[in-house]
C-alpha cells in the first residue's frame, strides 16, 4: 500500500499502515469568525498533541444559491443542531466564514505553537490563497468529494490530497480518485466518514475502512462525528492512518458545530488515547517481551521433588509435582519423568533436572 509524506513544522511524516496516526483537530468554523478565538483553537490543538490544526475555507456565495427555494432552507426542526430558527442555506454559510485575510497570519502562529496550519478549500481561489502560504497537504471534504473542477485545481498542486468520502459509495470513491489520478497526483489518503451529525454509533461502521483499504491502493483513515472519543480510539485501533475529529472552545459560547464538538480536555485524552493504543498495538507477531522472560522464572511452573527420592527409585505422582519458581524442568517433561527412574538421590524441595533422571 502507498504511503504519502508531509512536510510538518517538526520535520517530515510519513502517513500510511505501520505508522503513527496523523491527528488532525477539526476547528471547523468553531472559531465564530472571531481571530482570537482562532488562535485560541491552535493553542488548544497544538497543546493536544495534535498533528494539524484545520479550518474551512468557504465563501457562502461559492457554495449556496442566493435564493427563496424553501429547499435552501436550513429547518431548525430537522437541523437543530446547527441552528435554534429557520436559516437561508447562504446566510449560515455567511455567519460561519472564515475570513480569508487570517490565513498567513494564523499560519505563522501555528508554525510558532509548533503545529501544522491547514484549511478545507472549496474553491479553486482557496486553494490559491493555500498555495500562497505554502500548506503542505490538502483536505477534500465529503461534500466536494464529486466536485470535479475542484479537484482537477487541487490535484494541479500536486500536493498530498486527504479525502473524506461521507454519503459516498466505493463507485463514487473510484471516480474521484480518478478525477485526481488523471489531474496528476496520486498522493491520496480516503477517509472513511458518514455525514450525520451527530453520528449515532450503531451508524458509524468503522468496517468500511477495510473496505475502502481492499478496493482501492491507498492509506485509509477515519473522519468522525459522533460524541465522545471511543470510536476515534477504535478507529485507531482498526489502523486508522489519519484521525480526524472536531474540536471546541470550553468558554460557553455558542457555535455552529458545539453539537458534536470535543472540549479541550477531551481532545487531549483522545491524543494521548490514540498514542497508546498505537503503542500496545505492537507488531504482528507472538513471542514474549523481555519482562515476561524475566517473569517466567518466578511465575511458570516446573517439577520438583516433594519427598526424598533415592538413586534407582522411580518418580511418582506422590513424589513429584509441578510447582513455582520454573527453574527446574518443565512441566511439559511430566509424562516422560512419571515412571521413570531417579539417577541420583533427590532431597524434597528440589528443582529436578535432566541429570536427576536416568538415561
């Protein structure tokens, strides 16, 4: 399987199987379009332990028509978890805006907190205004996953492109990995997603990433919206090579995305939770660590003498048993020592040994 390499403020990261997971905190428009609460969301994220730091860069006109359609309606009774009355598509979007004049500036102070800046584009001038700042990678969201000019314009970078794929179908997968392959770039990480929020657990299905890993010659990861952390955590565990999970301020201001947000001290557990299933994974194999060889000598068993024996006298279930410390024979010795006969005369309490049998 590919691996892709991305250039962070620590240095270079492979992403890909057997690597560590690349952990991105989804700021998503958390930030009320308030530039001190952007950095505030960095220092957070950077405090974490997260890899990257990511916005959306959108401009509601880019993405939703400016009209009376009641379809372009968003309805609090069926989205109350994105707004409290009734809202034009386009004046949610507006509220939500990432200004696009904080993009150096917040990507200079997330090199300073040592963490990786990046922003979801979508549109080919975002993706300009990301060129101009250097970003090292970029991120598709589900609902431009089709976006065909987007892509071709992203793909032309020939940057690492991360790709989530919620409401997608592995058909719908292929073609825009396509689209991307043909623009020139196959440096691609899928996300396995579902585009509910917030995702009900019994909807998550972390097995699609195995699906998406057989069908197509790519990294996979895991973007989430459910509550909590365990499933990002299982996520990893499945092997999950990219992280993804929105994220919060915890000072009581409302925000569009609060709903299925981590506050800052989830988000660190989830990092540190992360890390260690990474750790305890270890490697595809089964041999013992070298503290369990050390432990094997107090807790194994082996056969000891539990009466005096003497020279010619054969070994017994009544004279023999299996017992701790093992620095004696092993207990698996224990059908061929029954009924065998003592070389030597054996004290009770004594390990036995291969000398103490006859030959």
């Amino acid at each position: 399987m590919k691996t892709i390499e991305i250039i962070t403020p620590q240095g270079k990261r492979i992403v890909g199987p057997g690597e560590s997971c690349f952990i991105i905190a989804e700021a998503s428009s958390n930030h009320g379009r308030d530039l001190a609460r952007a950095k505030q969301m960095i220092d957070v994220a950077a405090k974490a332990g997260a890899d990257a730091v990511k916005f959306q860069l959108f401009k509601a006109e880019d993405i939703a028509a400016d009209t009376a359609d009641p379809r372009a309606v968003v309805r609090a009774k069926e989205k109350a978890v994105f707004v409290t009355k009734d809202t034009k598509l386009i004046d949610l979007y507006r509220a939500n805006e990432f200004p696009r004049e904080w993009v150096a500036e917040l990507a200079r102070y997330a090199i300073a907190k040592g963490i990786l800046f990046l922003a979801t584009p979508f549109d080919n001038a975002a993706v300009d205004l990301l060129e101009s700042v250097n970003t090292p990678l970029y991120k598709i969201a589900s609902y431009e996953m089709l976006d065909v000019p987007l892509l071709r314009h992203v793909a032309a970078t020939k940057k690492p492109i991360i790709i989530s794929t919620g409401m997608s179908d592995i058909a719908e997968i292929g073609q825009a990995l396509e689209v991307l392959r043909q623009a020139g770039n196959d440096q691609i990480v899928i996300l396995h997603c579902r585009s509910t929020y917030p995702l009900p657990m019994a909807d998550v299905g972390l097995r699609a990433m195995q699906a998406i890993a057989e069908a197509f010659d790519y990294p996979v990861g895991y973007s989430d919206h459910s509550l909590g952390i365990t499933i990002p955590i299982a996520a990893a565990a499945l092997g999950a090579c990219v992280i993804e999970k929105h994220f919060m301020l915890d000072d009581g201001v409302a925000t569009v995305d609060d709903k299925f947000s981590l506050n800052p001290l989830e988000l660190k557990q989830m990092v540190v939770a992360i890390r260690d299933t990474e750790s305890a994974l270890g490697l595809p194999e089964k041999k013992p660590t070298e503290k369990e060889l050390a432990e094997r000598l107090l807790g194994r068993r082996s056969l000891w003498a539990v009466k005096d024996i003497t020279a010619g006298e054969k070994f017994t279930v009544e004279n023999v048993r299996s017992l701790r410390p093992g620095v004696g024979l092993s207990p698996l010795n224990y059908d061929v020592i029954i009924g065998s006969v003592a070389a030597k005369t054996i004290k009770s309490g004594t390990p036995l040994s291969r000398d103490d049998v006859s030959k």
